[in-house]
C-alpha cells in the first residue's frame, strides 16, 4: 500500500534538510548510514530514497533537498500510524520478518505498480534487519537492471489495466504471511492468480464446490481484512484462488488446463503449481502468486516467466554490512 501525506496539511513540516537530531540511544551503525546516505546517493545519480522507517523512530532526521517528493518510507503494517513528514510517501510491507533484499524488492514493486518510479530510475535504499530498530545497510538500485522483467508492457514499467495496485499489495503480504506463518504450525502451498479472470476461468476447472459462490461482492473482496483468516484457511485446498483486478475472489480450489505449447523455461525442480502459475500467464494478461509449500518462497509470475522471488526468511539475521 502506498500512503502520500498531503503538503498541505497544518501539520508541521519537516525540519531544515540536512539536520540531524538522532535520538540519545542513537545506534553508532545507524548514525553512519544516515551522514553518509546523501553522498552515496548523489554520487550515484540517485533520484528516490526508500527508508526501512521502523529504524527511524525517535530520530529527527530529514532527506536531502535532492530527494524533495521522492522519499519512500517503508514500514511494516503493524507501524502503519507512526508519523511522517508532510508529502512524504509511505509504503507498507508484509507485517513478517523480511531479509533486507525482500524489504526492497516489496517495496519497489509497490512504487512501480502505481507508476511511481520509471525505467531509468537509480534508486537508494537504506535498509536493516527487521525488528532490530536499525540501519545498516544501503543500496544501490538501477530499476532497469534490476527490475526489467516486472510489469513490462511496450517499454513501460506498469500493472495491465483491471489489476488494482492495491490488490495486488494485498495479494502478495497474504502468500508473504502464509509463507512465514504456515497455517496452525504446518507448511502451506497455494496460488492465487489475479486479473483477466474471465479468461482465467476458461482455461480453469472447479476441483470441488466453489465456496465463494452466492456471496456479495463486498464479501468476497481480498480487500476486506476479515476475509484474511479464511484465505488462509482455504489454502490447504488443492487448486488456485482466482482473484479479479479489483479483489473480488471468483472462486478457490480451480484446476488450471493450459493447452499451450509454449516453451516456459522454467528451472529444474520448480513444481506442478509454479508450473501452472507459468503457464496461467504465458497465456493471458494475469499475474500469478505462488507460496512454496516446500521452501516457502514466493514467486510472481507474468508473461510466462519468473519475475519476482521473496525468499522465505531465516532465523538467523544476515551479517551487517555498509
């Protein structure tokens, strides 16, 4: 989800950028990557600064003039309320312990999603493990290196017409969380396949009953945060979720038959769901997200290719490292 506070609110602004009031229990490691942020940046020809905002709090630090309507805070849902300077952009992540790569990955995806950031794009992401209330490491990112495969449509950088940015947000923090969290202590797999869901569902076979037919749309929508707990639930059926662009959930527990004879490339060792998962969108305008029952991955799909991988996090927190 992507957040901007109105300039032209009462509310104070920022301070005087440039000025730096770290708080009394300030970390040495963070102090280093904020005095040295702006430089980095500068001299990389950065145009937009992403901040990992949990390691900000308490501090009264400003971006550099350079970075004036291009500062991305990036925090989890659970901070959602925490305060930012006026006209500011605020994008949330899964509310799950992220390795500092994923942190970024979500985050730029939801900026690229809305349009938010282009091509030719050079990036700087100052970033650090999660829940550890620190920064401590920064990034470098070319968008068009990095990120060339995602949402590509003619040259541009942009989600297909039906599919809402917002959806797809929700889309990817649930298979984030049941990748985590698992359902009741056990592993889950699933797909959930989203936009041009009428030609979805001619390529698709109900396994069992459909447990979202005769329902509202307003009740059946993935944007409803009630509705979490029974996707959660449903994910131990076999089959896809099929989710149209605005977030209404067609139906769960779908048989995808794909007859093209399309070479999908896919590496050894991928399975029947993210074989599906390719073949979905080799042949129509969706977007599919799919959970690893195995490794806990979560893979993004379009156009018959992997465009995206959030791998799993690891007990163990990554080295630091500037």
């Amino acid at each position: 989800m992507v957040r901007i506070r109105d300039k032209k609110s009462t509310a104070a602004g920022p301070p005087a950028a440039g000025r730096q009031k770290p708080a009394e229990k300030s970390s040495p490691i963070t102090a280093a990557v904020l005095k040295h942020a702006a430089t980095i940046a500068a001299e990389a020809k950065a145009s937009a600064l992403f901040v990992y905002a949990e390691a900000l709090a308490g501090r009264n630090w400003s971006a550099p003039e350079l970075f004036e309507g291009r500062v991305f805070h990036v925090i989890r849902a659970s901070a959602r309320k925490q305060e930012f300077p006026l006209g500011q952009q605020v994008i949330e992540v899964p509310d799950v312990r992220l390795s500092r790569m994923d942190q970024i990955k979500i985050a730029v995806l939801g900026a690229l999603s809305r349009g938010l950031l282009s091509r030719g794009d050079v990036i700087a992401c100052l970033t650090g493990a999660a829940g550890s209330g620190e920064l401590d490491t920064i990034a470098i990112i070319e968008v068009d290196k990095e990120f060339d495969l995602f949402l590509l449509d003619n040259m541009n950088l942009r989600l297909p017409p039906d599919i809402n940015p917002g959806v797809l947000d929700k889309v990817v923090s649930l298979a984030t969380e049941l990748a985590t969290e698992g359902r009741e202590g056990v592993q889950r797999g699933t797909i959930l396949i989203l936009g041009d869901s009428d030609r979805v569902l001619s390529f698709s076979k109900q396994l069992i009953m459909n447990p979202f037919k005769g329902y509202a749309d307003e009740e059946r929508n993935l944007l409803d945060p009630s509705l979490d707990e029974t996707v959660k639930e449903l994910s131990a059926l076999d089959g896809a979720f099929i989710v149209r662009g605005d977030g209404v959930i067609e139906t769960a527990g779908a048989y995808l038959r794909i007859t093209s004879g399309a070479d999908l490339n896919l590496p050894p060792g991928l399975g029947a769901r993210h074989q599906a998962a390719a073949g979905i969108t080799a042949v129509t305008q969706a977007i599919a997200v799919t959970v690893s029952q195995s490794t806990g991955t979560v893979t993004i799909f379009r156009d018959g290719v992997r465009v995206m991988e959030i791998e799993k996090p690891h007990s163990t927190p990554s080295a630091r490292r500037l």
